[in-house]
C-alpha cells in the first residue's frame, strides 16, 4: 500500500487522476473549474502536471466534486463504483459485445416476432428505470437477435442501442460506444436506423466527453433525414438528434451551435404531441428539460433552475418516463449545488429516487451528487436514509 505522502511510481500522477475522473463524469474543464470555483486555466495545470494539487482543503474540494474520496486522489486509480448483483451481468454484457462470431447453442433461437417483443418488453423495463432487469436480460437477447436470419437490421439496432444507453447509465462509457457502434453497423446506411443508432452514440460519446464528436455525429444523421421525403419523416427521431447535438454542443462550449439546435427543436416540437418511445423522448417538456441542463452546462445555474421548475410544473412532466424524469433531477442537482442550495439538491435527488430507485444507485453521477449533498451536513433524514441506501457513508 502506499501511504498519501507517497506515490508508487507505476501510478498516474494526481493531475491526471483527476482528469481521468472528471471525464468519466462528463464534466468539461470549465464545468469542473467552476464547481471547485477555480480558473479553467488552473484545472488545465493541474491536469498536465504543470501545477502541483498539494494543498490538502484544495485536494478535498477536488474529491467531493468528483465524488471519491481523497485517498483515491492521493494514493490511487479510483475503483468501478459496482454495486453488488450488477457487475457480474455488466461483465455478461462485455463478453457479447466483444464476441464477433454467432454463439452457438443447442436450443433454437427464438423468432424475430418473439424477439421484438422481448425487446420490446425491456425497452419499458427500461423507460421505468429497472435497470439491472434490463441488464440481465441483454446479453442472451443480444446472442438470440444476432443468429435471425435474413434481415433483423431493425432488432438489432434496437437491442444495441439499449445496451449502450444502460452502459451509459453505468458509468461504462467505453462499452456504451461500443455497444451503439454496433448498433450504427447493423443500420446499414438506412437513415431512420442510422438516426436512431446516433441518438445512442451521441449519448455515449457525451459520456466520454467528447462532446464535438458527438455533435458532429447527430448533425450527419439530421442530414441523411433532411432529404428524406416530407411524407415518411418521423419528427420524434429528428427532434431527439436535435436535442442531443444541442447537449453535445452545450459541453463543448459551443453555445452559438447549441442555440441554433434548440431552435430548431422548438419549431418542430410547436404543435406536436409528446412522444416516447424506445428511448426516444421528444416534445415541448423534453426540449425545455435539455435547455435546463444547457444553461447549467453553460454555467447560468439560475436560469437552469428556472427553466426546470417550469419545465417540471406541468401535467406533461408526470407523463414522461421513470427513467427520463429521475435521470434529469440527478443531473439538474448540479445546479442546486452550484447556487449553494444542497437542501434543495438533497431534496431533488430524494424524489429522483422515489421516482426510479436504480436511477440513484447504480449512476456514478448520482452518488457524486449525493456525496456533495451530503458532506455539506444537511439535517434531512430522507438524504440520509438515501445516502446509505446506496452505501455511502458520512
């Protein structure tokens, strides 16, 4: 072991530990620099060695914004926040992708028809937020869809895409894009299936932080759909690739992209009725949800905040999915605590496990969130009774 006044030398210096850890929580440099209240430039130093982080309060601060605690800082490679009964179906779930030829077996695969609708069946296991059911149920889902014969080019695209968006949920965003590169392969150039496979590889690209790429990707997909005929567009696809290059956009600091995007969402969302399917949420209350964690993202937390009490007033919030709701009070948390509000930010994650229990015990961003909550001493026994929950500790 080695002590925090020491570092083995096989081990990544600080700076760079921590720019590991911040980028498997999505934060850009200037997210993180403002959550820790320093310069982006200083983030910059510390990330390339060129400034020493040996002040112990300002290693503190460091490891409560990323969510670990100061000895993964000081003396090691942070761990894989698993929680028990979910990393043995994450390594099920690796095993599939990376098989590149068509497991064999002596039972017959299921037909296409059966196979859509289970996929069917764990596409609502997701939207309701029960994640490791979902998990469980991939793998053999994945195997199964993978030996149909003949053109299964729509299944598999579905199925591949559902992997990536729990693997996202997981903090596994290397396997995430794996999973919707694999997904973008079986579209076969198709633009319906290639937008859909984009909504899913934009999701994981932005989960590696590389926001640019992400952007660049939903923007390609929008302009195989634009010359689509008027007829057969399909506006919940095209305003869901808006939002996600919009969010792209948004953490890639590129604000005049991020605005155009959303501009056009809301031209395409005024009139039409709110739609969710298959991971794919889009109308009026989604695009003002995704405008929230872009002006968060932007560091305008108060209109952030603002625009989510509005966005989450309203009947059209309650009809949205499990998942899509509880995934978007962990992330507008930030907000609260970027204003200084943990009370409210203790609260906002409380609902958000009321909501989809697996939503706030199985994202690391979620426990990051918490662990700030939670550190800065509120009384709330509901905060606490959640924070043990999902085994942390004061």
């Amino acid at each position: 072991m080695t002590s925090p006044g020491r570092r083995d030398e096989d081990e990544p210096p600080i700076g760079r530990r921590m720019a590991e850890l911040r980028v498997r929580r999505g934060m850009s440099q200037q997210v993180f620099a403002d959550r820790i209240r320093k310069s982006k430039s200083w983030v910059d130093k510390v990330e390339r060695g060129v400034r020493t982080l040996d002040r112990l309060s300002v290693i503190e601060t460091v490891a409560a914004a990323l969510g670990v605690a100061p000895d993964v800082l000081l003396a090691g490679k942070a761990p894989r926040q698993q929680l028990p009964n979910t990393g043995d179906d994450v390594e099920r779930l690796r095993a599939t992708l990376a098989r590149y030829d068509l497991p064999v077996g002596d039972n017959p695969a299921p037909s296409l028809a059966q196979l859509d609708a289970q996929a069917g069946y764990a596409w609502t296991a997701y939207r309701h937020g029960h994640h490791p059911q979902v998990l469980r149920l991939l793998p053999n889902l994945l195997d199964d869809s993978r030996k149909q014969p003949g053109d299964a080019a729509d299944l598999l695209v579905r199925v591949y895409r559902l992997a990536a968006q729990v693997l996202v949920k997981l903090g596994e965003a290397d396997l995430a894009w794996l999973a919707a590169d694999r997904a973008m392969a079986a579209a076969s150039g198709d633009p319906w299936r290639t937008g859909l496979a984009t909504i899913s590889l934009a999701q994981a690209l932005r989960a590696l932080g590389r926001g640019r790429l992400a952007m660049t990707a939903a923007i390609a997909a929008l302009r195989q759909l634009d010359v689509e005929p008027s007829h057969v567009r399909r506006p919940g696809v095209t305003g869901t690739l808006l939002i996600e290059g919009a969010l792209a956009a948004a953490i890639s600091g590129d604000a005049s992209a991020a605005g155009e995007l959303t501009a056009r969402a809301g031209r395409l969302a005024d009139g039409q009725p709110q739609h969710d399917c298959d991971g794919i949420g889009f109308g009026p209350t989604p695009l003002d949800l995704a405008r929230a964690l872009i002006a968060m993202w932007s560091g305008n937390h108060q209109l952030a905040v603002t625009i989510h009490q509005r966005a989450t007033s309203g009947n059209a919030w309650h009809l949205l999915p499990a998942e899509h709701r509880a995934a978007h009070l962990i992330d507008i948390t930030h907000a609260y605590l970027d204003l200084g509000d943990t009370r409210a930010a203790g609260r906002t994650l409380v609902a958000a496990g009321r909501i989809a229990t697996w939503e706030t015990r199985i994202r690391p961003v979620a426990r990051a969130a918490l662990t700030a909550v939670f550190r800065a001493g509120p009384d709330a026994a509901d905060v606490s009774r959640l924070a043990t929950t999902i085994g942390l500790t004061p």
